[in-house]
C-alpha cells in the first residue's frame, strides 16, 4: 500500500476564509477565555502586519488597532475535516480523518484507475485549491510515516520501505509525532533523531515513556498494522454559513449560497449521486424562512442548481433579517446523467433541455411548465391533461384529422366577409354524458390576410363562426 498525508496546517481559518466575500482583510481567529483572549490563528494580511498565532488579544489590538475578529470553534474545523474527508473519498475508498488537521488516504488502488502517483498529487492540489484549503502533501509505505514527512517537506514522496527507512532515521524526535511529550523529553536526554531512539532498548523505553511509544515506532516503520477509523460518507447532506451581520436583501446572499451550492456539489459526486429536493433556510434571529427547491429529475450540476435556487431566492420575501444560511437535503437519489450523441453538434451556449426546463420553472413557478398527454375525448378543450415529472410515459394520441398548433382557452368570433373553406366539415359530437354537450361543425378556412384558420359553426350552418385555433 501506499498512503497520502494530507496535511491542512490553517483548516480552521480557511473554513472561515472560503466562506467570506473578500478574504484579503486582517482577520484573526480569537479562542480563549473571556480574560485571556488570544490569537488561535491569523491570515496573510494580519501576519504581515505583525501577528502572530498564540499573541495575546490585547496585544494584536494594540499593534493593529482594526482588524476582523471571528471566534474560533474546534466544532466547525471537526465539520471541515469531515467535509474534507468526503472529498478525499473521491479519489480512495481508503480515507480516514482520525488525526487532527489531516487526512490519510492510500493511494496505490488509485493508480489504475487515476494514473501514477504525480498525476493524482496534482488533481489532489487544484481540487484543493478550488475548495480554498492551504495543504501539505506527502506519500510513504504506512499512514504515520506520510503524516510524518507532509509535517517536514511538502511533496516529499517515498515509495520503497527501504528508502522510507533510512529518511526516517534521519527525522528528529520532535518532529517525529511521538505520542505526548516524548518527543521533547527525548530531545533533552539527547536522543536527536529516530536512528538513536530506536538502538535504545525497548525495555527502557517501554518502562519511561509506555507502550505508545513503541506502537507508535512498529506503526511508523510498517512493522505492526495501524488500525485507523475509516471515513464512511453520510447519507444527507446538511451545511450551514453564518454570515456575521443582518442581510436583509437577496444579492448578499449570493455568495454564500454558491458556496453551499458548491459544497453540495462536491457531496454529490463522492456518492455519485443527485438531488431532487432540498431547503434553503434562511436563518433569523428568531424562527427561519425556507425556501423550498424541486427538481422533475435528480441533478448535480453546480450551475443548474445555483440558478435554480437563486431564481427561488430571489422570489421569496425576506420577513426579517437574515443571521445564517444552512442548506439541507435529506435524499440523494441516484444519478443518471442524460444521454448525448458522442458528436454533439449543439452549439456551447445552448443549454440541454433539463437545465432550461428547470431555469424556466424557477423563474415562472412550478405551475408554468408542464408536459401535456392526449386523452381519449374528442372536444379539443380536454383532448389533453397536464403531466406532472418526467416518469410518466405518454402513449400516442388517438388518430384525428389536423389540429392547429394554437388552441384558443376560448373561442372567439371570426368576422371576415372573405372567408374560404379549405377543408371540412369534422363534425363533433360529445359531452352528453357530464353536461357539457357539445355539436360542432369544425372548418380549415383561409382569412383575406391568408391566415390558417381553425373554426366552427352549429350543425349544418355556414354563418356565425367560432375560431378556436390558428395553424402555423
């Protein structure tokens, strides 16, 4: 086997920078008690200015007087390993997130299927960039030595136990991930590097420093198994963004919503599946506003769903301000993407015709598009009924002469003192059996204007005609 360290040394900060318009402000995240605020972690701007991760609160303040402040909440960087780790699914069925601040992921199961190692090192970074975490990468023989060199080279790949080894001999003990302090309890003994730890006896080191110590060493060279918790990916999907002030209009909401949108994208890929159904919850001070998202077939296209939700958004009343956004979508149905031609001659800005009958639902409502089926009754104004999906099969329509491709909701009267008869009479007769008989005797004419006309006069009369429809 062959494992990649993942290593996210600013995983808290970034979930709080991906989520934020312009990330390029001094920002710090504060932990600490209410007295003893501190600086748990900074970004590029604020460290140029002069702070520092572990700086006191009063301090940073006093060298940059205005800088934003966002609490830091172990909980929220637990939720972005696991989110990262749903990632990482993507690529191994092997990941697990059982340390904190990375992901380990064997790799070599990978390679048929994704190309050598270089290749799956670069999609690993773009994939990461694009989801905006700073990284470390590195690849050895077992998961702890991988954790061990991404903390010391970025890159550093060893594929061959004998070289992974001899580098490890050269590691030095406080940075060797040694359970505890016994890294630097080492260090003061004068044990530098793992070479000079492991000639020690195992006795010694068993009776000073525990049975962890050794574990640790057997795991890290490949002589005893690592039993590491495998990440299994869920079966919903739930996120949610605080936004840190009141929006109360719905353009401040784009941006976090594309995040969300982007993020559940991502989920569904990892299982390979789609969403048919899912809320928008606007978050309130007190209550919350859903907006509610369906779809006639399960998609996971990141621009579909984002017009999608936006033209929904952007038709709902905000009652009162929002605080939060959070998107939920408990089934994942499969997904089967449509079929295409392998020679598609559509031109690229023409969208497929899921997507805009899905644009076009959210921005008339669901009630304006529709597929139509033909029924058995001869009156034109219930020849049809509204069908409601796209799993319903419709079945031919009975066979009739021609109908105009526009129908009328109501017939109206044709006054043209030059009117031809193109064709007819089709007589029809129905309706006697729900109370709304109807007798008909229905013409093709052609107007002065030459226009193809759809009408009908009572039985056996050739005045007062009724149009109905309009041939193309």
């Amino acid at each position: 086997m062959l494992w990649a360290c993942i290593l996210l040394p600013r995983l808290a900060l970034d979930g709080v920078l991906r989520r934020l318009p312009d990330p390029d402000p001094p920002l710090a995240l504060v932990g600490g008690p209410a007295q003893l605020r501190s600086l748990h972690a900074v970004n590029d701007a604020a460290s140029q200015a002069g702070l520092r991760a572990g700086m006191r609160l009063t301090a940073a303040q006093a060298l940059l007087p205005e800088f934003a402040m966002v609490d830091h909440d172990p909980a929220a960087e637990a939720r972005w390993q696991r989110f990262l780790a749903a990632w990482a699914y993507r690529h191994s069925s092997l990941v697990s997130a059982q340390w904190p601040g990375c992901l380990v992921l064997e790799v070599r199961a990978s390679f048929r299927l994704l190309g050598p190692w270089p290749r799956i090192e670069a999609r690993l970074r773009e994939e990461l960039g694009m989801l905006g975490f700073r990284h470390r990468i590195a690849l050895a023989p077992t998961p702890r030595a991988a954790h061990v060199f991404a903390g010391l080279r970025d890159g550093l790949a060893v594929m061959q136990p004998e070289a992974m080894s001899a580098l490890l001999d050269r590691v030095p003990v406080r940075r060797a991930r040694l359970p505890g302090d016994a890294g630097e309890r080492l260090h003061r003994m004068g044990i530098r590097d793992l070479r000079a730890l492991r000639a020690l006896p195992r006795d010694s080191l068993q009776r000073r420093f525990g049975r962890p110590l050794l574990d640790h060493l057997d795991r890290l060279h490949g002589q005893a198994d690592d039993p590491l918790a495998w990440y299994a990916p869920p079966d919903h999907f739930d996120a949610r963004i605080e936004l840190g002030h009141e929006v109360e209009a719905h353009p401040a909401l784009l941006f976090p919503l594309r995040r969300l949108v982007g993020d559940l994208c991502t989920a569904l890929s990892i299982r390979d599946g789609g969403v048919q159904r899912f809320v928008l919850r606007l978050e309130h001070e007190q209550g919350h506003t859903d907006v509610e998202v369906g779809l006639l077939a399960a998609e996971r296209a990141p621009e579909l769903l984002f017009e999608v939700t936006r033209n929904r958004l952007e038709r709902t009343t905000i009652p009162k301000p929002v605080v939060a956004v959070r998107l939920l979508a408990r089934a994942l149905p499969p997904f089967v993407p449509a079929t295409r031609d392998l020679f598609d001659a559509r031109p690229q800005q023409h969208l497929p015709w899921p997507q805009l009958r899905e644009r076009l639902r959210a921005r008339l409502g669901d009630e304006a598009v529709h597929r139509l089926a033909p029924t058995g009754d001869p009156r034109p104004e219930r020849a049809w009924r509204r069908i409601e999906g796209d799993d319903t099969r419709i079945g031919p329509a009975p066979p009739r002469p021609p109908r105009p491709t526009w129908l009328l909701a109501k017939p109206v009267p044709l006054r043209d003192p030059r009117l031809r008869i193109v064709s007819g009479p089709e007589r029809l007769e129905s309706g006697w059996w729900d109370g709304d008989d109807a007798r008909r005797d229905y013409y093709v004419l052609e107007t002065s204007q030459g226009q193809r006309a759809w009408a009908f006069v009572p039985p056996g009369e050739r005045e007062g005609w009724m149009l109905h429809g309009w041939f193309a």
